[in-house]
C-alpha cells in the first residue's frame, strides 16, 4: 500500500510541473502577440507564478522504544523496521509567487516575493510471521497429536501519519549592473534585504507488535504440553516541531541570452546564490507511551485478567523552545524563454537551512531542513 501511495503522489506531482509547463508556454504565445500589436516596451512591474517540486531532507527521529530495538532482529520487524515505517515523505510540492518593480530611468529593483510548499504521508502496515508448527517438545511428546499449530503468532502493525510545511518570504532591493558588453541583453542584479522562513511538521505513530513467542513445558501424569507465552506492546506517540526566524539576506541573480534575438525573442541560461542569517526560535513538543504485557496460557484460567500480566507502562513528554541563529545558502540554474514582456522559466533549485528544526524526542537534536527540486514559473509585464 505504501508503494502504491508514493507513485501516486510522484505520478499528482508530475501532472502539476506539466500543468504549470502548458500554461506557461500557451501564456507566453499571447502575451507576444500582445506586445507585437501594442509596442510596449521595458515594463516597469513583472508578476511572476509558478509552481515547484521538492526533496525534503532532515524530518524526523523515529519513536523507538526498547522493544523496537531488540537483537537479534525479530521476524515481525521485517521487511519494514519500526524505523522505516516512521519516515515521511521525502517529495514535496508547492506554488510560488513575485511581483518586481523598477521605477523608470533607473536600474533598481524593488521585489517581495513568497514561497509555500507542503508534503505529507499515512502508512498502515501490517507483518505476521508464518504459522509455527511443532512436532514434539524437549520434555516429550506432545499429548493428543504428532503436530500441533500455534495459534500465538508473531507480529507487528504500524501506523503512522506525517505533515510537513514550509513557507519562505523575500523583500529586497537589488540594481542591474549588467555583464560587460553584453549588459544591454544581460542581467546581472544584486540584492539586499530581509527573509522571513517558517517550518513545521507533525507526526503520530502507534505500534503493536508481539515480537516473539516462547514455550515451555507442563506436565500432567505422563503427558507433556507445550503452552505459549509472549509478551504484547502498544505504543504511541505525537510531535510537533517548528521554526520561524527572520534575517538578513542577499542574492545575485544573471541571465544571459544563448540562442535568438533578444529583441524579439530569445532562450537565455540563468543562474543565481542566495545567502541569509535568520534569527529565530526552533521548538519542540510531543508526548509518548508504551503498554507492556505478559500473556501465559497456563495462567488463562486463574490469573485476573486470565492470562495478562502487566510488565510496565512507560510514558513521557517534552516541550523545548530554543532561540538559534540559522544560516541559509541556497541557488538555482535554469533555461528561460524570454519576449519584452513575458518570460518562462525552468530550473533546478536548492536552499539548505543549517540546524533550523529539532528533531529529537526526549533529547534535543538538531538537523540541516533542506529543500531542492526542479521548478517551471511564468512571468508578465507590465506598465512601459
């Protein structure tokens, strides 16, 4: 079931970059159309959509109490480990938005742009076992039959639910200095200003399992049978972890045209960094529990609640908030294909976080959130 909900979700993500890719080309033709007709020229505001799809590293720890972490690995525990069956998703989308101005007879550039983007997973996974059979025990044979079946069977079920989200904000002013002799074409802009970035996420796990089933021997005149016990766990747990943090911030971005006439028409190779220190707080709350019992058929017939022992019950919470500084580098490289006043972008894009989320449970971790994945995006202009 699991794969078959990652290939669906690779499968909407796809759909949505084709989707974004037709609409941008089909808007791109009008708009030259328009400018042809119109003769508008050197557009002093540019609205910019688009849409991404993003690797998300650095999520979580996984819950994983004792009996999770037993050696050797019980049968249950695979081929899917307590650990495995936690992991959220790795692939993200998201829509993003600019909008720019440059005032007229000078080479600034005023922007605010914003990005949001999301990614989430549910798992229910279920692992038993083969049926045990046993033919004799080492006290003897086993009375009334050469072959018994054991009905207490190995096993261990997971269920788990992942949300994360993450929204980035930019407001800058840059100015167009331009590449040399071919600054009339090119753009080469520098940009100061303030990034604003907040991360969160979400999960919940419970497991059941019975990793292990043992017998012993009970004798009854010259009989010998041979009775199961095992011990079952239930646990559970929910997180929530964030971060928000605001800073300083600049970029350099540049284009340059390598095929067409950039007067009418052109394909140029764009690039770019980006680097920001963001002043914020990380935090880090969740609760967790796990049930222990013991269960011996021996015990069924005498014992309140017939057979159940109960071992331990274990369970804890935590609530961190932590003020951090996180630098943030990123960039990205790409194709556009630029009119006057329309342009469509495809590129390849990267920010890395440095020690923006907590990920621990009980002990405070931290870990790099980063995001990277290709993008298609649509430009327009306006105003001349």
């Amino acid at each position: 079931m699991s794969e078959l909900m990652n290939t669906t979700c690779r499968s909407a993500h796809w759909q949505l970059l084709a989707t974004v890719s037709s609409l941008a080309l089909i808007t791109s033709i009008g708009v030259e159309a328009s400018y042809a007709s119109d003769g508008m020229q050197d557009p002093t505001v540019w609205i910019e959509l688009g849409g991404q799809l993003e690797r998300v590293d650095g999520g979580q720890d996984a819950f994983l109490p004792p009996f999770t972490r037993l050696s050797p690995t019980p049968d249950p525990y695979s081929p899917i480990s307590p650990a495995e069956a936690q992991k959220p998703a790795i692939n993200g989308y998201g829509i993003e938005g600019e909008i720019s101005f440059s005032p007229k007879g000078t080479d600034w550039i005023f922007s605010a742009a914003v990005r949001y983007g999301r990614s989430n997973n549910k798992k229910r996974l279920h692992q038993q076992s083969a049926v045990q059979t046993i033919e004799h025990f080492p006290g003897g044979p086993i009375i009334t039959a050469t072959q018994l079946t054991i009905t207490a069977q190995q096993f261990a079920d997971y269920q788990t639910r992942n949300e994360e989200s993450h929204t980035v904000l930019d407001f800058a002013a840059g100015r167009d200095v331009g590449l040399g002799l071919l600054s009339r074409y090119s753009k080469s802009q520098f940009s100061a200003g303030i990034r604003i970035a907040e991360f969160s996420t979400r999960s919940q796990a419970r497991i059941i399992a019975r990793p292990g089933v043992d017998f012993h021997d009970v004798t009854f005149g010259k009989y010998h049978f041979a009775v199961p016990s095992h011990n079952d766990y239930i646990a559970s747990a929910q997180t929530d972890r964030g971060f928000r943090g605001v800073g300083p911030s600049i970029s350099w971005d540049a284009s340059i045209p390598v095929l067409g006439n950039p007067d009418a028409g052109s394909i140029n190779f764009d690039w770019g960094i980006n680097a920001a220190v963001l002043f914020g707080r990380q935090k880090a709350s969740g609760s967790h529990s796990t049930d222990a019992r013991h269960y011996d058929e021996k015990y069924y017939q005498t014992v309140p609640p017939y057979g159940a022992i109960p071992l331990y019950h274990h369970s804890g919470s935590h609530n961190r908030s932590r003020s951090v500084v996180v630098p943030n580098i990123g960039g990205f490289a790409g194709v556009s294909f630029r009119y006057p006043n329309a342009k469509v972008s495809f590129g390849y894009r990267a920010d890395f976080f440095l020690g923006a989320m907590d990920t621990g449970i009980d002990v405070r971790h931290t870990v790099d959130r980063n995001f990277y994945g290709p993008f298609a995006t649509i430009s327009i202009g306006l105003g001349g």
